[in-house]
C-alpha cells in the first residue's frame, strides 16, 4: 500500500473518530512536557482515538478518551496466563482459589476478602464492537464468553480499566517492562512510534527512551549543530555516528545529513544522533552521565512534584521525599487465574498488611509510612496525585475525615518511605516482600533502569 493510500485511509478514520468521540475532542488532556512522541497514523475504528499520556507515550483509547489494553499471554513458574489471539477469557467468573502458576504456593489456598473481590470483567470492561462492526487494519472483531463481541488489536481483545477515570490517564497498567516475578500483566496498547526501521522506543523510568532496532541507547551531543555534525576523529573512538542507508529520505522529525562523502548520518529533532561504543548494556543511561552528551527521548516524563528529591543509592538513583528519604511503590498481583492486581487503595489489602505488618495495620504504617502530602497542592499532570487514605484498613477516606491521611500518590496508588532507611541514600526497603517485591512487596522508586540488577 502507498503512503498516500495510507494516509487517505487514516485522514477518513481520524474524521470518524471525532464524530464519534464528541465531547472528548474538547477535553482531550496534553502532557505537561516539551516534546510529544510522534506516531504512524494508521487507520481505526469509529469511536477508537489516539491520545498522548503522561508516561506510556501515545495510547489508543476509546469514546470516552479512556485508554484501551490487552492481556497478552506470560509464563509464570508453573505454567502460563492471559490470553491467547483470538481467545478472550476475561469472564465474569469469581475465583475464590489461588491457581498455583506461582511456586511455591500450591494451587487450591482461599484468596481474602471473597466478598468483595471483583470478577476480571467488572475490572477491565471489554471494548464491544458495534453490531455489523467492520474490520480496520490491524483492528478486528472476535467473540468473547458468552457470545461477546468485542474489538481486538493484533489478535488480542481490548479492554479498558475501571481505574481510569479521565482522558489521559494510564492506570490499569504500563508499558514498562517487568523483570522477576510479576504476574502476568496487562498493557496499555498505542499506535506504532513515527520513525526509521534502524530505531526502537522503549518506556523506561524517565519517559520513551529511543534505542537502535537493537536496543544501545541513542545520543545526542551539544558540540554538534543543527543538521551537522562536529563528531571528529577524537569523538569517533567513543562515539558512532548512527547510519543511514543511501535511499533515506527525511521523514517527520527524521532527517538524514551527508557526515562525508557518501557517508549518511540520522538526525532527531535537527540532531545527529549516535550510539556509545563502550555501552554494554541495553538502554543504558552511562552515555547521558558523559558531559555534553544526552539520552534521546521520543517523550520524557513529567517532573515529580518539586517537594522531592533525588538520591544517590546503593542501588543506583532514587526518588527521594523532601528529607532525602528513599520513595517505595507498592507492588502486587493475585494468583487466581484472572491475575487481578491488588496493588491500588480499592483492591483488597490483606495483602499489604500481612507483608508489611503480619495483619497489623500499626506494624505496617510504622515499617512502610504514606508520604504526606501538602494541603491545596497543584499539580499539572496525571501521574502524580493525592489522595486521602484511612489509615487502619488502607482504602480511600472521605476528604478531612477523622483519623484519614493526606498522601501522595503514583499512577493513583500511595507511595511510600521505609522505617529502616535513616539517612539520605538508604534504600533497605527495596524488595521487600515476596518474590523479591515484584509480586507482592516493595520497590526503590529507581529513577535509573540501566542496572541489570534493578531494571523494570
């Protein structure tokens, strides 16, 4: 297909998406950051959008300007979940049994709070497809339980999180990648990042970092000008120029410049951008410590609010409170075979209690406190937050209610500092909990994903 086709056919569904969308168009959020991530505009349903988030860079979304994801199928230890193409299973079954897919618990033990536990379906609705709904590009209709029919991308059915309450926000999941012993996770789904085959994009702690199809870190160096590169034969030693074949043609943001005869170099942004012969590691930061050099980024991440601060650890860079005290996020997945995560204030919190406190809800705050957070704060962006907390059972509290805590909060979810860290730098918290934290515990706010030790 030629790229006018292509365009012409993503011109007449970004048509039907407005019609479709309404009242979205207008409230339709923009990240408070420089740069936005461009994107191939490919063809899609009436009713299914593009909009720009503060972290996983351009998402799909839906009516509503609610992000859309999928559940592709993982391996566990003991066996695999999710879903596979074409075969939804996200029901409305209440699982009341742990599935074993993690050792070493064995499959059968009594998962808590029963009562209140949800169904897969109640927390990520399915995106129905409209009666005589037809089939775009990579966008399809299958058939889920019951006779469903529902809108799948790349063969895997879509859905929505009933975590996002907003256009813009992203808090069902993320695109950054897991490492250990994560459930199987969903993902957020977005179209495909607008740039040459030779590069990637990956979303790492600090934004959308650009890597080569490989996956070295990309740079960018400030003795170089506009459209022209001053990398000498000094510079050559540490640095390569990324090259580009002899049919590139300027594309977007891409440009392609003449380095020498016959020689031709990529440019982002104006920038000739290279990668760092002494990097060892896939999408390293080492490069962006060098002065003068930087990591390039389709799309960084807004700031954190600027109560806090970063340190130096043990374990690499970490976001800091106002005193210099590590931040921890709170991690955590169920074992029942839907894989629903208990990691947010509306999920069950026997959880985090009995990791943090042995069921007391003292013992816990004492070892993992809530950052407090300022009255009236503003903030500007969607990943940053606060929410009033009841301390004693860890749900959400009615403002100013008697007893309640003022916190701040990631992606809608409190964050945290540790009772053993006492100095700047400390991070004695970090995997705290099962599986080293990644599936029912803590983690370092690591600002860094560069250490094989700590990435993801």
């Amino acid at each position: 297909m030629s790229l006018k086709s292509t365009v012409s056919i993503a011109a007449v569904a970004v048509v039907a998406c407005a019609a479709a969308t309404g009242a979205f168009a207008q409230d339709r959020y923009k990240p408070p950051v420089a740069e936005l991530e461009d994107y191939v505009r490919d063809a899609m349903p009436p009713g299914i959008s593009v909009q720009h988030s503060d972290v996983d860079g351009p998402v799909f979304v839906d009516s509503r300007g609610h992000t859309l994801y999928t559940w592709p199928l993982d391996r566990l230890r003991n066996g695999d979940a999710g879903e596979q193409k074409g075969k939804p299973t996200c029901d409305d079954t209440k699982y009341t049994e742990n599935s074993g897919l993690m050792s070493p618990y064995p499959p059968g033990l009594i998962l808590p709070d029963l009562d209140t536990r949800p169904t897969c379906i109640q927390v990520w609705p399915a995106l129905l497809a409209p009666e005589g709904a037809k089939e775009v590009g990579k966008w399809t209709v299958v058939e889920g339980p019951k006779g469903r029919k529902q809108w799948a991308y790349d063969g895997f059915a879509v859905y929505t999180s009933v975590l996002d309450t907003k256009p813009g926000t992203v808090n069902g999941a993320t695109r950054r990648e897991q490492r250990g012993d994560a459930p199987a996770l969903r993902k957020p789904i977005g179209p495909t990042p607008n740039h040459p085959p030779a590069f990637a994009v990956k979303t790492v702690a600090t934004g959308r970092l650009l890597t080569n199809h490989v996956g070295f870190s990309i740079y960018t160096w400030d003795g170089d000008q506009a459209n022209k590169s001053n990398c000498d034969a000094k510079c050559l030693k540490d640095w390569a120029p990324v090259q580009a074949p002899q049919t590139a043609q300027a594309q977007g943001e891409w440009g392609v410049i003449e380095r020498s005869p016959g020689v031709k170099q990529w440019t982002y942004r104006t920038h000739p951008v290279y990668t760092r012969v002494q990097d060892r590691r896939f999408r390293s930061l080492e490069g962006g410590d060098m002065p003068g050099w930087h990591n390039v980024y389709t799309q960084k991440n807004p700031e954190p609010p600027k109560e806090f601060t970063v340190q130096d650890s043990r374990i690499g860079q970490v976001l800091a409170d106002k005193n210099g005290m590590t931040v921890y996020v709170y991690q955590c997945g169920d074992d029942a075979l839907d894989q629903l995560a208990c990691d947010h204030p509306s999920n069950t919190q026997a959880y985090r209690l009995a990791i943090c406190g042995n069921g007391d809800p003292a013992l816990c705050n004492r070892t993992f406190a809530y950052v407090p957070a300022p009255a009236n704060v503003k903030i500007n962006n969607l990943i940053w937050g606060t929410s009033w907390i009841n301390p004693t059972t860890g749900h959400a509290a009615k403002p100013n209610e008697p007893g309640a805590l003022h916190v701040w909060t990631f992606r809608d979810r409190p964050i945290y500092t540790h009772g053993g860290d006492h100095k700047p730098g400390d991070a004695n918290g970090d995997a705290w909990g099962e599986f080293n934290g990644y599936r029912n515990g803590w983690k370092a706010f690591w600002l860094r994903d560069d250490f094989l030790s700590n990435a993801g």
